[in-house]
C-alpha cells in the first residue's frame, strides 16, 4: 500500500501544533493521523472511451479516485429498481450496483477497483483511525468520522426524510445509491452506501466499505458477492 499524505487546512493547522521529526513522521491525535507534509487536493475529469461516460475525479494524498460512483453497464450489474440509464434516472445519479465479480472487471482502462489496503489508504490520507466495533457479536472495523467527512452536502435522508448530509471535506461527494441483494431486492436508496473492495475473504465472500445514514464513520464488512453494490474506481498509478 502506498504511503498516503493528508490534505485539509484543518490538518495542517493540526501540524502547526507538532514538533517535524522527520519526512514520514507520523503522529496520532484521537481519532486524527497528522503527518507533516501536505498535498492539496486536486479535480480532474475523466471520459470512459468505451460509452463516453463523463466522471468528476479527485487526487486525495497520492491516490486519484473517481469522485461518482460507476456507470458502466455490464453484465450481473443493476440500476436501482432497475431503471433506464439516463440523467435522470438512478443510475444517472448514483451509478449501477455490480456483483462482485463484475465490479472487478467493471473500470476503464487506468482505473481498477481498489483494494481494502487501498481503502484504508483513503481513510490514512483524510486524517482517520481505525478501530473497532460490535454488532450482534461481530466484531468490525471503522473509521469514526470518516463518513462525515466523505458524505455529500445533500442527498441524504433518514426514514422520516430529515437530511443526514456530510461536510464532503475531500470531494468525493458520497451519496446514498443503496444496494440489491441475492435475491434480486433493492434497498437502502438515499440512506445508504456500499462499496466493493477488490478483496475477497473465499469463494463467495467479499469485503466492502460502507456509509450509513445514522453513523459519521466508514465501516467494513463482507458480504457474499453476488450481492450488488456501488463501485468507485482509483486510478492505476497516478
């Protein structure tokens, strides 16, 4: 994995306050991971040759992602409910939902799907710390506050419709596309995200990321892989 630099002025302002050791000096505050240099965040755009599909991208530390989810039609891959692509349809807005194996294959050429080292990449380079969590006697990883920081200003609502948005910090502007499960249902639209990772745990498990409405942080899971879920692509070797 490779060694990923933090961007916002907030944590610059952070280092102000630290002692420079060293070129890879790395310090922990809480639940912060402050190092002493500094790269800005950069936009780009990118078109995909093969359906001239236009996406908004984003260079975080030393990785450059896409700042949507994928559109690509490919087989085992879905809109939500299963609507036509186009502007104003799901996928226009939240990108298609990939079984697994298709989301391996899904990027375009000098983009691929990103590991779950690579995930927590992006996690080291927005400033957050890992740690733990329970549920039903599972035991998770999670990123407090990272959610916060990557959701988008708008899009996302709890059950009752009041807005749950993010400060998008970084840009890249995560938004609630949901997921669909084995079964062929959908669920989760506007209060949820789901990411594959390129890390399978067997045959037929996978690990994802995951933003949920009610939670400011990132959590991983996995999940079995013909389960659809969003892809964001990261540049090879930027």
């Amino acid at each position: 994995m490779r060694k990923l630099l933090l961007t916002t002025a907030a944590v610059a302002a952070a280092i102000g306050a630290v002692a420079m050791l060293g070129t890879f000096w790395l310090s922990e505050r809480g639940n912060m991971l402050i190092h002493e240099s500094i790269l800005p965040i950069t936009y780009d755009m990118f078109t995909d040759s093969r359906d001239g599909q236009a996406y908004r991208t984003v260079k975080i530390g030393r990785q450059i992602w896409m700042a949507e989810n994928l559109n690509y039609e490919a087989d085992s891959s879905w809109c939500y409910h299963n609507s036509d692509i186009d502007s104003n349809s799901y996928c226009g807005k939240y990108g298609r939902l990939y079984a697994w194996n298709a989301a391996r294959t899904a990027c375009p050429n000098g983009w691929y799907l990103p590991t779950r080292e690579e995930w927590d990449g992006l996690m080291i380079a927005i400033g957050r710390k890992e740690g733990y969590t329970r549920e039903y006697g599972t035991k998770y990883r999670i990123w407090a506050g990272a959610g916060k920081m990557l959701k988008a200003k708008s899009g996302w609502k709890d059950y009752t419709g009041k807005d749950r948005n993010g400060t998008d910090d970084f840009g890249f502007s995560a938004l609630p596309g949901g997921s669909r499960n084995i079964n062929g249902a959908f669920y989760g639209i506007d209060y949820r995200c789901d990411w594959w990772t390129a890390t399978d745990t067997n045959n037929d498990y996978a690990y994802y990321r995951s933003i949920f409405y009610t939670e400011n942080q990132v959590r991983e899971k996995k999940e079995g892989k013909r389960n659809g879920n969003s892809v964001r692509c990261v540049a090879d070797n930027p």
